[in-house]
C-alpha cells in the first residue's frame, strides 16, 4: 500500500512562532486536503504560555493535523539562564533537541512519505539531522522580505563595518531591498558582535540560501522592493510570499467578556475616531512610562482604546492594578472618550471594527500584516527583536505609519504621545495608503492573485503532480 504524503512542519517554541506556522499548516490543507501535516514541538526552555487548549482545539477541528510533542532536554547551566538574550536559551534548547527531533522524523517516515519539511528561522540547527533524510527542507521566515534581504546581506555587513558592532556604526548601512538604515536599528540579537546570539545569526544567515526555499508571510505589492532585491541583487529565487496569513484568536485568550466589553464600547464611538494602543504580549512598559502614556492620552483628547499589562518585576499572571500605575483620577477623566482594557483584547477584531482610526503598535510584524488588512494606519513605536527595524520599513519604505520619537534612553514624552495619537487620527496620505494596501491584500488571496500564485509554486515544488491536480 502507497503511504500518505506528508509535510513535516517545525516551528520554534515562543507561541507566536507556534501559531503562525499552524496557520501555515491550515493554509497549505486548503489547497492540498488529501496531505498529513505533522508539527513537531520542542518544550520551552522558559515558562510557556499555556497551549494544551490551542493545540487540542486545532487537533479536533483539523484531523490531519498531527502534533508530536517531544521530552524536555536536559537541565540548562545557571550561566545559560543569565544570559542578556531568552533567544539564547532558545536556540540552545532547540540544538539539545536534535536527536529527539531525528527519532521523530524517522518515526513519522515509517509511515508516511515525507515531501519536505518547514523549519522556523531559529531552528537552523534541525539541518544537521535532516542530511540524513532525503526531503527538501525550506524556511518559514515571519518576519517581513525586507528583514530577510537584510539577514541575506548580514555577513557581508560583518565583513565590511571593519570590526564594528552594528549599534556603534553610526553612518547609515545599504542594504538591498531595504531604506537607507542606522546599525542601532538592526534587530537586537546581531546588534553586539560580542555576544554569543551574534555568531549564531551569522551562521543562520549563511545557512539561508542553502535551503530549498523560504516562505514568507508577506505579499508582492507591500514589500515589491525588497523582494526583487533578494532575487536579483542577493540571489535567491526561491521565495514564496505567501502572506498576509492572519491569525484571528491566541492560545490562552482570556474570557469572551474582555472581548465582548471592548467590542461593545466600540460600537457606541463614531467610526474612525478611536486610537488602539495594544504592545503583544512581551511589551512591557515601566510605571513611569504607562503614566507618561496616560497623561499624552488625555491631553490629546482623542478617544483611545488602551491595553494595559503589569510592568516588567511585576507577577504578570495577576491583572493590573490601573488605580496605582495610572495617574490618579485618570480613568474617571477619560472615562467619555476611553476605554482601559487588562492585560489582553481581541486585536484582530479590534482592529476591523469601524469605529477604529488608528493603531499605536509596538511594530510586530503580524501585528503590522493585521493592521494592514484591517486598513488602519499605524504609530511605530518600536520595544524589541526586529521591531526598530520594522519602524525604518514601514515608516520610510511602505509609508504606513508614523514614527513614535523616544529619547536616547528609549523614553517617550506625553508631548510625543499626544502629537502622534492626534496625527495618527487625521486624513492624511498615510491613511490613504493603508487603505489602498488592505484592497491588495485581498486581491494577493484571491485564485489568481500574487500570494496564491506562490503557494501554488510552493506545493509543486515538492508534490508536482498532486498539486496540479487540486
């Protein structure tokens, strides 16, 4: 009997990497229904965010998706768990996993016929076992094709920036495909050429074009530039943007009421008029920062829908207390026009509901994606990873968003708060391009559309014939 085709799918462990590469899962199903998708999850090397409900709720909706949970590797040195980057602890727990990760694919090999396995960025080091497979291995890569281009290009900033860390050159970097941008920009982890995380991502960005291939949650129009720059000026012609994959709901959603509560107050305000200020789940704030926030908030008069997590040192499993990190009276004054929300709100429905006028973001890139076909025009204020480097893109390349200015500290003034929540809510070209943008990103999801285009080359990359059937 001729097995099952099979695709191998291998996410890292953060939960935004998780859900993103299940989405990609569902997306490949749809068009290839008669495949077995397979996810293989390696335990956090920290305190996760819990995804048993996620993972059993995907597992009964979707049967042909299999999830292979594999054991805890061993205990960390306390060096590792000191270290300046949880990326580094990452990577090392993803590199433990190797073997366990090898006796899976075998597994599943027994069974079903391995087509090609999908790896997240930081689990490169899966490439030392998969030599002894024959499938093709591609990359998921979440970020956008103009933070791609800029990892292709890495090695050679590293050659040429004449022993430098990127943070202390201060004369702007070209990179292809990407606007003239500062070493300070760059994504944290390859910021100091001292630290350890460094050396790693070079030899990520080396390992790269040794792929089948990389697919990208991005669409041909939104970053035109930089992916013809990866394919003629970097070289690598085997990209697939296949975005926006939009991922509406979260493991560990809180309770339906949050979400009902916000979605009913925004039915009540007039349409376009209200500022959604909302940092992902790592964007933390100081007491004193949430107060500067609040106070810009008020002063601006606008009317605002703000998502407010404890700041970092506080047990983040407890819901804020806004009466002590709020200025006093704050939520009483602004209780006409604003709405404080705990810890978590539906950002996507959030995002689509008409009252909505702007989003303040901390520059995720799927927050971005979501903020784009939802057409609301954005404030970059930029917290960690490659997010200062996602500002420079969508700020200066795309024209999407308006920068958030901080001080050298990284502070940003009530001043600033309250000049960009009044800007972000103007009619002004940036609104017109962000509504122009979410039309063609319907349009790139259409039959005949760019990123269905590419999704198709992708399935007949490693599945010819089956994919020309569906």
């Amino acid at each position: 009997m001729e097995k099952q085709e099979a695709i191998v799918l291998y996410p890292s462990p953060p939960i935004g990497h998780l859900v993103s590469m299940v989405e990609l899962g569902k997306l490949i199903l749809s068009q290839n229904p008669s495949l077995s998708i397979h996810i293989i999850l390696v335990p956090p090397p920290y305190q996760p965010e819990s995804t048993a409900t996620y993972i059993s709720t995907v597992s009964s909706s979707f049967p042909s998706i299999t999830f292979h949970r594999l054991p805890t590797v061993e205990p960390y040195s306390s060096s590792t768990t000191s270290r300046n980057h949880h990326e580094s602890l990452l990577l090392e727990t993803i590199c433990f996993s190797n073997p366990n990760v090898h006796r899976a694919l075998f597994s599943i090999s027994q069974t079903f016929n391995l087509c090609a396995m999908i790896i997240d960025f930081f689990c490169t080091a899966v490439l030392e076992v998969t030599a002894d497979f024959n499938f093709p291995v591609y990359y998921f890569f979440t970020s956008g094709a103009a933070c791609l281009a800029s990892f292709f290009h890495l090695s050679t900033l590293h050659e040429t920036t004449a022993g430098k860390s990127l943070k202390d050159v201060h004369s702007l970097l070209t990179i292809p495909g990407v606007p003239p941008i500062k070493g300070s920009d760059m994504p944290k982890p390859v910021l100091n050429r001292e630290d350890e995380i460094y050396d790693a991502f070079i030899q990520f960005s080396k390992q790269l074009r040794k792929s089948s291939g990389i697919i990208i949650n991005t669409f041909e129009t939104l970053e035109n530039r930089a992916i013809k720059a990866i394919k003629e000026e970097l070289c690598f012609r085997n990209i697939y943007p296949i975005g926006p994959l939009i991922v509406n709901g979260r493991a560990g959603n809180k309770n339906v009421e949050y979400a009902d509560s916000c979605l009913n107050w925004l039915d009540s305000q007039p349409e376009q008029s209200v500022v959604f200020l909302c940092f992902g789940s790592l964007g933390l704030f100081t007491e004193e920062q949430l107060k500067e926030i609040a106070i810009g908030l008020e002063r601006s008069e606008q009317r605002f829908l703000w998502v407010v997590r404890n700041p970092p040192g506080i047990q983040n499993q407890t819901e804020p207390d806004l009466k002590s990190l709020l200025p006093e009276g704050f939520i009483n004054r602004t209780g006409n026009k604003g709405m404080v929300v705990k810890s978590w709100a539906p950002q996507v429905p959030v995002l689509n509901h008409k009252a909505i006028g702007g989003f303040v973001t901390h520059c995720g890139w799927n927050s971005i994606l979501e903020s784009v076909c939802a057409g609301v025009p954005m404030v970059a204020w930029p917290l960690y990873a490659e997010q200062r480097f996602n500002r420079v893109v969508i700020v200066e390349e795309i024209k999407i968003a308006v920068p958030m200015i901080e001080s050298e500290t990284g502070f940003v003034s009530s001043m600033e708060v309250e000049k960009r929540v009044r800007e972000i809510v103007e009619d002004g070209p940036v609104r017109e391009r962000t509504k122009v943008l979410k039309n063609v990103a319907e349009s790139a999801l259409t039959k005949t559309g760019s990123s269905r285009t590419a999704l198709t080359a992708l399935l007949q990359s490693w599945s010819p014939k089956r994919s020309s059937e569906s």
